[in-house]
C-alpha cells in the first residue's frame, strides 16, 4: 500500500478511474473503425463482433490511460467487461494493465476472487507470475471474503512475496448488499463489522510504512455512515471506495472514509469518467472514429480533474 499512498501524495489526488468499457460506452465509430483490420485474424464471421470489441477496447482505454496518466495515480479495469469477450478481451485486459503500468500508474485489478484455499492458491498467483514471468502487470486484486481465512490467506502470502496489495469486500455499494451485511450476528455486531474486524486481523502482519497494511477493505460511497464508522474501526487499513458518481455516491458521502489528514482511502468512479463524452453534448455520430476518441479522452480528463476537485474541496 505504500506505493499506491506515495502515488496519491504525488498526484495530490485520492481518485482512481475505473476501466469497465462495454459496447455502449465506446463510440460506435471507434467500434467500427477496425472491422477490416480484425476480418483478417478471425476464422469465422461469428467471432469478429467480440473481436472488433476487443481492439477497440483497448485503443478506447489507451485514450483514457493517455487522458489521465500524471492526474489520478491508479486504473482499476475490471475484468468482467473483459472476459465477456472471450480470449481476446482476456488479452487486452492484460494489455491494458501492461500499457497502465508503463504510464506509471498503479493497477488495481478488480477481478473479486473467492475460493477454497488450493483454489485461492492459483488465484493469487495472479499477483506473483509464473517463475520469472509476470503476465499480469497489476500491483492489486479485489477478494470476495465470503470463504472466510483460507480463501484469503493464499492472498495475502503472494500479495507479500510480490510487494502488491489486495482489497476485500467489506461493505459493498450495489442495493441489495444489506440482505447479508447487515445482517445481525448473536454477538451484537453486523456481518459487515465482523468482515471488517477480521480484514485488519489478516493484514496485521503486513503494515508499511505509512500505517496501512497490504489488506485494503472494499467500502461503498453509497454507505457514508457505516464508512466512517468503518474508519475508526479499522485504523491499519485503506479503503477502495467505489460506487462514486454513476451509483450516486458524492464527495461528502466519503468524506468519513478518510483519516483526519486526508489519507486512507482512494475512490473510484468508472461509467463516471469513460462515459464522460456522451454527456459533454459534443458528441455526434458523423465524427469520425480519431475525433471521437479525442473527445472520449478530452471529457475523461475533465471529469477526472472535477472529480479530483471535488474531493479536495472536502479533505
Ligand atoms: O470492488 C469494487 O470495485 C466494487 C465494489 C462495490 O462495492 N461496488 C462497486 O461498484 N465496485 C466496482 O466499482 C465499479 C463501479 O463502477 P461505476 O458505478 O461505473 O463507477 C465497478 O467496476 C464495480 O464492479
């Protein structure tokens, strides 16, 4: 977590711009540009919608990554909107990270694994590569800890073989969350509280040198009060704070996630800052696909620089 603390301090900026392209959020024109191109490498006509999906993916996340890269210190892509592709979106989630990685910025892979500890084991070698070789490019993933310690655990060994970070679900942001972390246990305390305690219990052995260990917690922008109690109670850990923007989560809701001097958590907004361009009111479907991705790029750097705005004004 050190890393990713020195690259907020150096942006001045506690934000993180979330890669989650889908058909709808690349301009149709940037889709469509790259038709012939992708005719030539598939076998069969019913492959090349994913795969003309796949490149524009990443030239629509290199515009971005181009966008904001100096502005925000990290990218979380997440991986769904990925291997929705197939193998080809697979590729260029590993692409993406690589490109992210060489313009400095650090690479949260929000991929939310959750298994038995031999399966965790396999899981978590998505932080440590294979013998020499890293395919990855990435400094951190999300854990679903719904299997409890030997789900994560394997996590936390590779996470501190590789000097890299993970996050856990705590208090998620999407509605129905409630229906099972904020469930009461027979001891008084909320699901949610108990994740919480045994979040800082498995990083404990791992805290950096700013005070934070490499086990971050996953806390919604759209539980303002339950985070800030969350902060207090777990003094040794960072928070990933989606579900800014798009899920209606604002710069005052995750004031309390963060310490009296402004540390300790980063905030993510995704459809908030990709989908930027369709409501810049500059958008038209006779640009061309280059123009398109200069406004793609042009409306995330904006958003990234309000949203970084925004948060400063109440840090
Ligand atoms: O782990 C996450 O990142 C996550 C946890 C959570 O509680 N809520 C949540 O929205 N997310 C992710 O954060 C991103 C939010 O996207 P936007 O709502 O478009 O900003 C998506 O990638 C979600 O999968």
């Amino acid at each position: 977590m050190d890393r990713l603390i020195e690259a907020i301090n150096t942006t001045q900026n506690p934000s993180v711009v979330g890669l989650d392209p889908t058909e709808a959020l690349v301009p149709a024109q940037v889709v469509a540009s790259f038709a012939d191109e992708v005719r030539e490498s598939v076998e069969s006509e019913e492959e090349l919608q994913a795969a003309q999906l796949a490149v524009a993916y990443y030239e629509f996340n290199r515009t971005i990554i181009d966008a904001v890269a100096g502005i925000v210190p990290a990218v979380k892509p997440q991986i769904a909107m990925y291997e929705a592709l197939g193998p080809a979106g697979v590729d260029v989630y590993a692409m993406t990270c690589e490109y992210a990685r060489e313009r400095g910025l650090y690479v949260l892979a929000d991929v939310k694994r959750g298994d038995i500890g031999s399966t965790a084991a396999a899981y978590a070698r998505m932080l440590t590569g294979v013998g020499e070789h890293d395919p990855w490019s990435i400094d951190a993933v999300t854990v679903n800890p719904y299997l409890g310690t030997d789900g994560i655990t394997p996590f936390v060994d590779a996470a501190t073989e590789a000097d890299k970070d993970l996050f856990v679900l705590v208090r998620t942001s999407n509605p129905s969350s409630s229906e099972l972390q904020m469930l009461d246990l027979a001891d008084g305390k909320k699901v949610y509280e108990h994740v919480a305690d045994l979040v800082e219990g498995w990083g404990a052995e791992t805290i950096g040198k700013y005070g934070y260990s490499r086990v971050g917690a996953v806390v919604g922008a759209t539980h303002s009060e339950e985070g800030k109690a969350l902060r207090k109670r777990m003094p040794h850990t960072f928070f990933l704070v989606p579900g800014y923007g798009a899920q209606g989560g604002t710069a005052a809701d995750v004031r309390g996630m963060f310490d009296a001097d402004g540390s300790g958590a980063i905030v993510n907004s995704s459809r908030g800052i990709i989908g930027a361009w369709r409501k810049s009111g500059q958008y038209s479907e006779g640009m061309s696909a280059d123009e398109a991705l200069e406004l793609v790029g042009e409306s995330a750097r904006a958003a990234t620089i309000d949203m970084r705005d925004n948060l400063r004004a109440v840090l």
